[in-house]
C-alpha cells in the first residue's frame, strides 16, 4: 500500500459497503424451535443513513421469524473480485427490523430495484427498516472492527431537505444530464455499457444502474440539500469531461 494511502474509518468503510452493495444473506431465529439460526438471501436498498431497507413477503421463512423475534443479522459480502475472497471487505449488521410505511424508503428501494413494483403492492408484502444496533466489520487480515450505531450510520439531521428532494434531483440528472451519468459510470468509475442511469442520491454519493449492473460514485465531501447536491454533481461531471479529453 502507497505510504500516502489512508485507511478510512471502520465505520466508513463499512457503511460505504452496505449502500453500493444491493443484497445481502438475512439471518433470522426459525420460529418454533430453540432458537436456531436461518439465513435466506434478500434484496436491499439503504436509506439516507445506510440503514438497511427490505422488501419481503408474509409468506416467507424470514418474514414469519421476524413476527415472532425482530432480531436479525445481514451479511453485506464486498469480497467479488478478490484472488482470495477472505482477504476483501464483509459487514454484519447486528439489529431489529420492523415495517416501515415510509414514502421515501419505498420509493428508494424500488428505485434500486425496479423489478419489484411488480409485487411490491401485494398484500402479502411489506417493506422493513433495520434499527441497527452494532456491526462486525472484517476488512481484511487484520483489519476487524466492532462498529457502534452512531458510529456506523449517518448523521441526516442536516440533510432533511436532500431526502425529500431526492426523487426530483433523480428524475431531473435522469432526463437532462443522462450524458453526464455515463461519464461518471464510464470515465469515473471504470464502468463498461451504455444507458446508465441514476437511482438514488444520498449525503455520501450517488448510486447507478445499467440493465444488471450497479456502481456507487462518492462524493469528495457530503451534501445536506439540493444546491449542494447540484453543485457536487456539476463538479464529478466537469471531472469527467477533463479526464476524457485530455
């Protein structure tokens, strides 16, 4: 590692894990018994302060131990791509989940996952909210870490008006600045394809999407509002365009 590359924060590198990552292994206590444990893969979105978003359904095995014991953990796997995958990044979050009718929960996590309108307003389905209590960060050999809450999350008490303006600042990147999205995917992430498009935007950075891909871009410092969310984006696109030119 360069002498001048600085190791982030546990709490930062974990929670930057759980918002690029968009599912997760849950594991639940199986009802009925001792208390046994019981994982299931599940599809996820992160709200604002990266507390973990679920959609799922009444009739599945999880759904039904959560209704008997609300403790669960989730298992955000960052390891893709390593030669050894114990050598790369995995977040537990350790916490409750409960139903959430929030508006800005759901359209976050159908914006990350599309597909799921389609039965997202079934009767039988309901979207959570993790209340995370702590997590286990393993970054490595070496690099293990308890995370408290407070430590791990995100302080949105000064980006109120960045959530609520969310899905305009979406829909407006998405239908006037679609070539600039590409930049970010292309120029600044590395990423192949066309047709990239943005699905949320949190105090931390932007999340995209093309057909099965996804890509998290960073920002260089965080955004509470929609003038600095502006300000942030128009300054990654001029980024872009300098380093695709020159």
């Amino acid at each position: 590692m360069p002498d001048d590359e600085k190791i982030a924060p546990p709490g930062d590198t974990a929670r930057d894990l759980i918002r690029r990552t968009d599912r997760a292994t849950l594991a639940t206590r199986m009802r009925g018994t001792d208390g046994e444990p019981y994982a299931s893969l599940v599809l996820t979105a992160a709200a604002h302060d990266a507390s973990p978003v679920l959609l799922i359904s009444g009739l599945a095995e999880h759904t039904k131990n959560i209704a008997a014991d609300s403790r669960v953990s989730l298992l955000f796997d960052g390891t893709a791509g390593y030669d050894d995958p114990l050598t790369g990044p995995r977040v537990s979050i350790q916490g409750r989940a409960t139903i959430t009718d929030s508006a800005i929960l759901r359209d976050r996590y159908l914006a990350r996952h599309p597909g799921a309108s389609l039965y997202a307003g079934f009767g039988d389905f309901a979207f959570y909210a993790i209340k995370v209590e702590r997590a286990h960060l393993v970054a490595g050999f070496g690099r293990i870490d308890w995370i408290t809450a407070d430590t791990l999350l995100f302080d949105t008490a000064s980006a109120v008006d960045l959530e609520h303006r969310e899905a305009d600042i979406v829909t407006h990147m998405n239908s006037d600045h679609g070539d600039a999205i590409g930049l970010y995917a292309r120029v600044l992430l590395g990423c192949a394809g066309d047709g990239w498009k943005m699905t949320g935007i949190d105090p931390e950075g932007i999340d995209l999407t093309c057909k099965e891909f996804s890509a998290r871009l960073p920002f260089d410092n965080p955004v509470h509002n929609a003038d600095e969310a502006r300000l942030a984006l128009a300054g990654l696109a001029k980024r872009a365009r300098q380093s695709a030119t020159s």
